[in-house]
C-alpha cells in the first residue's frame, strides 16, 4: 500500500527479524548503516509502552549526493530509512519513503530521473527480500 509517499509492504517476520533482513541485504549492496533506532527502547525508557518498532538509517553518498547536488534541501529526507513495526493485531510491517515522492516533494528535474530510478528499485528489491 502507498500512503502520502509511503510505502507499507506486510511482513510474515517479527520487526526484529525483518529489519535484521533489510539491514543484512542493504550492506550486501554496498550500502553503509548509520543507526538503528529502537522506539520501543525509547518509549520503555521514559515508562512509556510502544509496539515493537525499528528503524534503520542507511544509505551510500553516490546515490544521495546527486539529489542533494540537485537541491540541498533533500538532504532533510536523507539518509534512506526503513522502519519496522508492529500493529495492535500483531502485524509486523515495512515503512519506507517513496524516492520518486521525495524528488516530487523537492521539485526535482529530470537531471535525477535516473538516480530516482535506481534508488527505488534498491529500496523496493531491499524490501522484497526482507520481507518474503
């Protein structure tokens, strides 16, 4: 499902599983691993509860820089990110920002047609594999 540049893909896999298989393919890609953020962890620390939910920041400067050579501003969408998470009926799911909705949002011009095009087809075939 899209949702306001989203996309949501379901998960047979617990969030934990599911973002270890997106963080395991995207260094098999070459990609480098900024953080994982662990909400829930956040959440517990000031006696909050929150479903499992995982995020990990990740990218490579030759996909991203074009876009930010292109209009610096993206820069506020970058690095790539994926989130895992867990729903009130114990559905995990995979988040993650549409590139063609983050080059729409900043005005991007044709000169990064192509980078769009690649990034998204990483970040949709990094999905797939985490989550079939």
């Amino acid at each position: 499902m899209s949702d306001n540049g989203l996309v949501t893909i379901s998960s047979p896999y617990s969030v934990k599983d599911t973002i270890d298989r997106v963080e395991k393919d995207i260094k098999l890609k070459g990609l480098t691993v900024f953080a994982r953020v662990d909400h829930a962890a956040g959440a517990m620390e000031v006696d909050l509860s929150l479903a499992p939910t995982l995020l990990l920041i990740f990218g490579n400067a030759r996909g991203g820089t074009p876009l930010m050579q292109a209009k610096q501003q993206v820069g506020i969408d970058l690095p790539l990110k994926m989130l895992a998470w867990q729903d009130t009926s114990g559905q995990t799911w995979l988040t993650y920002n549409d590139l063609h909705w983050i080059a729409q949002r900043h005005g991007l011009g044709e000169e990064v047609d192509q980078t769009v095009k690649v990034l998204s087809g990483v970040m949709a075939a990094v999905a797939k594999q985490a989550t079939t």
